[in-house]
C-alpha cells in the first residue's frame, strides 16, 4: 500500500500544523529531523543500488549508456521530497516524538 503523498509543495495551514505540539517551531524541529532521517535513508538505498555498476574501468561512453543506472535515478528524482513525507507523515499521526523533560 503505497502512501497518497504530494510531489509538490502545497500550502499548509500554521495552526493546524502546530496544533499536535501547540507550538510551530517544536513542530518545524520535529518535521526537519523527519525529513532528514528520510533523505539519509533514500541517500544510503540509492547508493547500494548504483553501486552494483560501479566499475573501475568506465569510460564517459559506458557510463553514459547504462540504462538500467538511468532508470533507477529517474525512479529516486520522481519521489516525494523528504519534507513532504515528513509533513505528510506528521499530519496522519504516523509520527512519534516527545520532549526531553527538563530538570
């Protein structure tokens, strides 16, 4: 089941974004760590994947004609951006987070 998640930026209401923590700036730290924890994710996935086709050996004519390497980047280019996810995530309560209690 894949999530319905935009690739594009829309705009957002503040106070329902902040309504789960009461305060937006908890909410964009929350978010931004999200996001963050996504693109390192995607980032090490992407690597394994296109590292099967590293060769020492490439010249500019082989990297250039392999399709299978094109593919899989397009397939990374076309999904939704972290911070996306993230919102997205946070707005259907997918997310856990809480405070460190001070002392």
């Amino acid at each position: 089941m894949e999530k319905k998640i935009p690739t594009n930026t829309i705009t957002r209401d503040i106070k329902t974004l902040a309504a789960p923590t009461g305060n937006i700036y908890e909410t964009v730290v929350i978010l931004s760590k999200r996001a963050n924890q996504i693109a390192l994710a995607e980032k090490k996935e992407l690597s394994k994947k296109l590292e099967d086709f590293k060769n020492e050996r490439d010249t500019m004519d082989e990297v250039f004609e392999n399709k299978e390497q094109i593919d899989i980047s397009k397939y990374y280019e076309r999904q939704p951006k972290p911070d996306l996810v993230a919102i997205a995530e946070f707005e259907n309560g997918e997310l856990y987070y809480r405070v460190a209690e001070s002392e």
